[in-house]
C-alpha cells in the first residue's frame, strides 16, 4: 500500500472519513461501528481513556510492522480539533519522512515523569532542546514506513508494556507519548532529527510552552 490513513476513534462523528481519497482504516473503541475498514478495540484501559491515541498506534506498528504503508497518517477521530485543514493535508500527495498534522508545540510541564517514562524506554537520553521538547497536538502525524521501522518491532512492544503497566501522579501515560512521537521516529536517525529541529527553529513558533 503506498498510504494508508490509521483513525484513533472512540465516540467522534467520523462522516468526514467518506472524504478521504486513499485507503484508511479506523480503530474503534465505542463499539458502535460496523465496517470493512473498521477494526473494533476493546476498552482494556477502562473507561476507555488511558490508552488514548497511542495505545491505537502502538498496536496497529505492532500487527502491521513488516506491511506499514509507504507513507502512514495516523490522526484523531476527530482530527480538526488540532488541525482545521487535516483532510488536504491527508488527501494531499506529500511524500517524506515526517510532518505534523497540525501545529507544532513545545512541552516544558512534568519533565520528572516523561524522563522517567523515556528511560523505561531508552537507556540514554538523546533529546536535548534548549526551547522544550517540540511536539504534535493531538498526536496526529505523517511518518515513512522507513522511519517506523528504524525502531524493531520489538521496541514497539516495549511500548505496549509501558503504556500498560506505568502510572504517573498527573495525567495518563499516553499523554506523555504524545510528547514522544517525534523523539521516537527519529532518534536512530540522529542527522535528520537536527536537521527537523533546525527546520522547527525557523518555520514555527515555539514560543509558548504547553
């Protein structure tokens, strides 16, 4: 498949979907809808929140690591919350290693747990940005097949585990991936990762921390 569009649904209205041009698939967890292209999750992280987004992510790269699309969107279920020209953006013919789907922002909240949830993950810290950790709101992004998979797949299953088992006194894990995408795309390929957050520097605005 040369793209294909991965949709993070829980309860969202996704009548917008009819309007994609390329094949999507979206991942269910309100139970509620019935399709070829509709794959249905159980909630195992009751109510249905703490895995959010990233638990949907994670297991899609898992069960589809050695058939990744060339190019995978992965986006909200209603994605114009964080990105009002999503659809052109999905249905345009862009190609290349990443871009967000959205705006770029810069985390400085709660550094003490997303470090601790990154050495669950990495035995060395490699992200070090004087302006914050830059991010996608909503965790909505465009990523090669090439990208993903300079993570083996049993990284990913790492992931799975933390986004599971590990608990923070703030807000949930899945959260804090959401910081991570950018990070985790990209820390193996240490060359592009300076190039993008040079790119960052000069095309957006990472003056307000979130």
């Amino acid at each position: 498949v040369e793209k294909l569009i991965v949709i993070a649904r829980y309860y969202e209205n996704i009548d917008w979907t009819q309007n994609i041009k390329y094949p999507y698939i979206i991942y269910d967890k309100g139970q509620n809808l019935i399709g070829d292209n509709v794959i249905r999750l159980p909630n195992e992280f009751a109510p249905g929140r703490k895995g959010k987004e990233a638990h949907t992510y994670i297991q899609h790269i898992i069960n589809n690591y050695d058939d990744l699309a060339d190019q995978n969107i992965f986006v909200q279920g209603w994605p114009f919350d964080h990105c009002e020209n999503a659809l052109k953006l999905i249905n345009d013919d862009w190609r290349g290693s990443f871009r967000p789907i959205g705006r770029i922002a810069r985390s400085g909240q709660h550094y003490n747990d997303l470090f601790c949830i990154s050495r669950k993950l990495w035995n060395d810290i490699k992200y070090v940005c004087d302006y914050g950790v830059p991010f996608t709101p909503g965790a909505q992004f465009d990523v090669s097949r090439e990208l993903i998979q300079s993570n083996p797949k049993e990284w990913y299953e790492r992931c799975w585990e933390v986004i599971s088992q590990y608990e923070t006194p703030y807000i949930n894990t899945a959260v804090y991936f959401e910081f991570l995408w950018i990070y985790i795309f990209m820390r193996n390929n240490p060359t592009y990762l300076t190039e993008f957050l040079n790119y960052l520097k000069v095309n957006f605005s990472l003056n307000n921390r979130m």
